[in-house]
C-alpha cells in the first residue's frame, strides 16, 4: 500500500510522525514524504523518501512578519526591536522595514508558489495513488490531495497545540488565500475539513479538536546526532543532581538575539551543587560565553537519550523538548516566548509535572528558584513519572499502522 506524508518547512513540526512513517515501512508499506526543497536532506536522514514539491514562503519569513506586526501593535519588550523580515538583522526602528513595498514585490510570487505547491501535490497524489495521506497542521496540501482523490487523511499533531484552539497565536490551521480549494470543487480549507487527529498526548494533555482522535504513543525523534553517549554517565558523585538546559537557535532566527536565554539560565544556576548540562545546535556554544566547572556544553544531542538521564529540564517550551521530556518522565520548567510555546508549555506543566514562566519577563531568580523547587519538591517526579506512564498506554505506531492499514480503501 501506498502512504503519502505532506509536511511544513520546519523539522521540529514533522519529526514526531518519522516513527509513524518507519511503521509503515516497516509493515511492508510504501511511503513518500512531500516536502520543501529545504527539507529533503532531513527527511532522507530520517530513513523516509522525501518527494521535495512544496513550495511557497519561508516559514520563517511568516513568523518573523507576525511578530513584526505585534511589535507595531504591542512595542518592543525586552527583545528589542524585531527581526527584519526578510534579511534576519535586527531593525534599527519599526519604519526601516517597509511592509507594502515587499507586498508589492512579494505577494503575487508567493501566491503563485503556494498554488503551485497545491497543484502538484494533487498531481502527484493522482498519478502515484496513495491510500492513505497525512499531514501536520500546517500542510494543508495533504488535505486538499486526500480531499480530492477520495481518500481518508489525518493530521498529525506535534505536541499539545490542537486543529480548534481559540486563544490568539495558537490556531495554526492556515487558510487557503489562493483558492485552490474551491477551485477543485471543495469548501475554503478550514479546520472543519480535519476529519481525524493523530494525538500523541496522554488524555491528560489532550490538546482541543473536533476531528476524530486516533492516540498514538509518542515515540522521541530529535533529528541525527552524534553516537556517544558520554553524556549519559551519571555524575561523579551519587545524589548529584542532573539540569538540562535545551535551547536551540530559532527562536534568535525568528525574536532576535535577546530570545536566547542560555547565558541568563547558565548564570542564575551558577553556585548551586548541580550538574548542568547545556545542549544546542553547532555554532550556538560561543554565545554563551565562559561557564562554571559543573556545566557541560552538547552540540545536536539526541534529547531521547539525554533527558531520561536528568532531574530537571530547562527549555524555551517548544513541543519538540516538552513531548520527550514528557516520554522520559522528566519534570519540566518552560520559559515560552511565543504563543503556540506558551499554550503547549502550560498543557504539559499542569497536570503538576513543571513550571512555566513568560520567557520575554521571567529573572535569573525566577529561573533559580523554579530549578530548585523541582529538584527538591518530590511532586514534581511523580506527576512527571505518571504522565509518562499515561503515555506508554497509548498504542505504539506499529499498532496504530494495524489499524490504518486496515480502514484505507482497496487500490484502484
């Protein structure tokens, strides 16, 4: 049987269904992964057959223009000015960036790029027949090539962020501004055309939709990394606690620099007798600057290997990091800067299992403070532990594989 997967232009977004796709293979399926140019390298490092046909705005370009536009709503924070949308520098004032001449410059390619995107996704999906197709949240082109090829497809969520949310920044569902929809007979694309919702959450953090949910265990993919695992040995001395602090660099690509917080965590945990362990992406080390003997700087560690080894988990609230976290049994303090990292954080953190403070606001205090109640307050573990097991009660992507396998349509 043949298995079409459509995904967005971040990784972060699609690496949880890669376990879902190794299922299949798995099972004797075919799979094709459609994606952005951008993304095939990482599809195909995942083990997948990436099928690079999508196209359209950068995602971080859109990011960048929204929160360009809440800076012109709300002013500037803590961050400073924004990034310039295009180019990535930090403006030196809101007016240097000039927003109708790049929607004049930009708006009829980007159109065009993302018909197109529509358009031969259709095409493919006609001419190849999967019998089953699916999608994140943000590729609506797995909608529009199951809608029009009559067969079932399912969303497949990321973390705790849903298809129906209602508080501003968290529905992620786009629109279709080309009307491609309608023009292959079908309503505007909205939220109502998600028939079926792959929920990797444990029902306690069950994120909100009105689609059929179809559970599935979370199984942690990170992306490629290095093999050794001499960050798994416990600390010299027994007790010694364990603090992983995991921070990327996309937000400083989507906020601006002062998002990255590193430096203020490595700081504020400075003088506690705690081992500290910091994982980034390659290049990001040398903004943090010198750091104390107890702290250990990783480049690209796998998370599902490093997290079951930790007491206590610091990261900017991306779902990527909570999930595992959430998988490993690891109690979680989230520091989200954006809405869709505060909704997922604040999911994850209130079945007891970590804090959550405004990372725009929050003070070394702060950060010291909440590291320390999660270390000493037993709570924390045990919410943690019991979301874990609430999770290893879901059905495995290989029973769910079973499962689908079973209710697609018969091959033409």
């Amino acid at each position: 049987m043949r298995i079409l997967f459509t995904v967005s232009d971040y990784a972060a977004h699609y690496y949880p269904m890669v376990p879902l796709g190794w299922a299949f293979q798995a099972a004797g399926h075919e799979v094709r992964v459609a994606c952005a140019p951008s993304q095939a390298t990482l599809v195909s490092q995942a083990g997948l057959t990436p099928l690079p046909i999508l196209g359209g705005p950068d995602m971080m370009v859109r990011g960048r223009l929204f929160h360009y536009f809440a800076a012109l709503q709300n002013g500037s924070d803590r961050l400073g000015m924004p990034l310039h949308p295009v180019t990535g520098e930090v403006l030196d004032g809101l007016q240097d960036f000039d927003f109708p001449a790049y929607k004049r410059a930009h708006r009829a390619g980007n159109i065009a790029a993302i018909r197109k995107s529509f358009d031969d996704t259709v095409a493919f999906a006609r001419d190849w027949q999967p019998r089953l197709v699916f999608h994140d949240i943000l590729s609506t082109e797995g909608v529009l090539a199951a809608k029009v090829t009559g067969v079932p497809a399912a969303c497949h969520l990321w973390g705790a962020i849903g298809t129906d949310e209602d508080e501003p920044g968290a529905d992620l569902v786009p629109p279709d501004h080309t009307g491609t929809f309608q023009r292959y007979g079908l309503p505007a694309m909205s939220a109502d055309l998600i028939e079926r919702v792959i929920d990797p959450c444990p029902a306690a953090v069950a994120a909100p939709t009105r689609a059929a949910r179809l559970p599935v265990r979370f199984v942690p993919y990170n992306g490629p990394g290095p093999s050794s695992v001499r960050a798994l040995e416990r600390p010299g001395r027994p007790g010694r606690p364990r603090v992983c602090v995991v921070w990327g660099d996309s937000l400083a690509r989507l906020l601006g620099p002062g998002s990255f917080l590193v430096p203020d965590i490595v700081r504020a945990l400075a003088g506690l007798d705690i081992e500290v362990v910091v994982t980034t992406v390659a290049g990001a080390t040398d903004r943090i600057g010198p750091v104390p003997d107890n702290v250990r700087l990783l480049e690209n560690y796998p998370l599902k290997a490093l997290l079951p080894s930790c007491d206590a988990v610091v990261y900017h609230g991306g779902a990527g990091c909570g999930m595992t976290a959430l998988a490993a049994g690891t109690p979680q303090l989230a520091l989200p800067f954006t809405p869709e990292q505060t909704v997922n954080a604040r999911r994850l953190v209130s079945t007891g299992a970590g804090l959550c403070h405004p990372g725009r606001t929050v003070e070394p205090a702060v950060i010291r403070g909440s590291v320390t109640r999660l270390l000493e307050d037993p709570s924390y573990r045990t919410a943690a532990v019991a979301l874990r097991e609430q999770a290893a009660q879901l059905p495995t992507p290989a029973e769910l594989v079973r499962e689908l396998a079973a209710s697609a349509p018969a091959a033409p």
